[in-house]
C-alpha cells in the first residue's frame, strides 16, 4: 500500500439519485475523506454542445474528461485535491439531510470502531495513512467515461438508482446550479428533454431490457465491477442507502487492502 496514496470511490446515477448527499455523508464518517464532484469539471457554457435549443449539461459532451483523468492520476499519486482543480460543486445547496442525526451517529460508531487500534480499518486508513477520494458523477460508467479511462481509475463503483418522477421531483426542487460563468437554473422541461432521455441512453445496458427503472442485469455489473443495491427497487430513501454504502465501502476497503499485501 506504499504505492498507493488514496482509494478512490465512485458513486454514479441519474441526476438527483442522491450522489452528493451520499459523498457528503461518507465523507463525514470515514476518516481522511475528501470529495472530487464530476461537475467541476464541466466545459465552459460557450463550449457546451445543445439539443432541442436547449444548452445541453447532461451529456458526455460537456465533460473534460481528459481533464479528470488527470485529477484522478494526481489523486491516486499524491492522495491531494488536485490543486489545478476550481471546484464549484460545494456552493451548491442539497437540501435538508434526509438521514436522522442517530443513524449518522450510529454509523460513525461503526467506523471508529472499524479504525481503533487492532482491527482492520486503523492499518488501511490510519496507520499508513491512506485517503480516500470520493467521485460523484452522473456518467462515470457511461462508454463515454469507459472509453476515456475514468473507470479503471476508481477502485469501488458505487450505482444510485431513482425513478424518472422522484428525479424530476427532485431536480424542479433546485434553486440552480453554480457555474464558471455564474449560476445555472433548468428552463421549464428540461429534465424530460434533457436529462432523462440523456440518462437512458447511457445507462440502459446496465439493466435488463433496457428499462432504467427496472431490473439491473447483475452480470453486467459484475463485468464492470459495479456494485448497487440489487432487487430493492429504483427508490430507496437515504438512510437505507447511507447504511448500504458504509458497509460496501469497508468490506471493499478491506479487499482491496487484502490483495495490496499479497
């Protein structure tokens, strides 16, 4: 593990799936946690391609990925938040934190416990010591992402699933979003002509048929390595999801840690 200076964590789904409050709430709870968002590395607005007459944010397209590429190069080389990244992300509002302050507490309790001296978590995460680095993103398992190399960079693939009407609940909810240029805030439709038709397409192969709000194909997950919560449908609240979360990333932890030895 000497080589290695961070264990990077990818957590993707729909817009309003829940990814930021997720990061936000790992952070919180694992030690040495920073979070890296898929947003800050979006295109300036001039560069941003346009469907329906719409300026288009929700596409491969809008995305440097060359750009976080080289954050997550940094990140697994140096363990640091790349000091060339402008982060933007955490100006935005989420919301109140649907999880109860004892759940949270609770799962603290777990991973304090995981990390005191002894036991597993204290010689991956303290006593070397290694950061984890978590990414949210709307596409990082897209064939956009794929044929980029973004993830073959992340180490634990976190998927967040979410109907089409809890989505556009969530999203017409929004103030906005910060900007390079300023602030950003969705034109009336744009998450039937933009975003969800957008996420579809570049999700469908992960569930069977084709139907996003279905069933996942688990043997394509488990070609790409992606985990989720399989078989609980598309809307599961947040505290199941935390719960869910806090115990994949320390079984991963610990397998990960496990082969680094060998």
């Amino acid at each position: 593990m000497e080589d290695r200076k961070a264990f990077i964590v990818g957590i993707s789904g729909a817009s309003s799936s829940g990814k930021t409050t997720l990061a936000r709430l790992l952070r919180d709870v694992f030690p040495n946690t920073f979070i890296l968002h898929e947003d800050d590395f979006y295109k300036p607005e001039t560069e941003l391609p346009s469907k329906d007459g719409l300026l288009d944010w929700d596409c491969a397209e809008a995305i440097s990925i060359p750009d976080m590429k080289r954050a997550l190069e940094h990140i697994r080389t140096h363990g640091t938040f790349p000091p060339f990244v402008d982060s933007k992300e955490d100006q935005n509002s989420i919301g109140t934190c649907p999880v109860p302050n004892s759940i949270i507490a609770a799962a603290k309790a777990k991973v304090s416990s995981w990390t005191s001296p002894g036991q597993p978590g204290h010689s991956i995460l303290l006593s070397n010591p290694l950061r984890i680095c978590i990414l949210d993103g709307f596409l990082l398992y897209s064939p956009e992402m794929e044929a980029g190399g973004i993830p073959a960079l992340l180490d634990t693939k976190l998927f967040l699933l979410v109907s089409r009407e809890r989505a556009t609940q969530r999203r017409e909810r929004r103030d906005g979003y910060v900007t390079l240029e300023g602030f950003w805030t969705d034109p009336p439709g744009y998450v039937d002509k933009i975003v969800w038709p957008n996420y579809v397409a570049s999700h469908s192969t992960l569930f069977q048929n084709g139907d996003v709000e279905g069933a996942l194909d688990e043997e394509v997950l488990r070609e790409k390595g992606i985990l989720a919560q399989v078989g609980k449908g598309v809307d599961l609240d947040m505290t199941t999801t935390f719960e869910w979360a806090v115990e994949t990333l320390m079984k991963e932890l610990e397998t990960w840690a496990g082969r680094e030895r060998r």
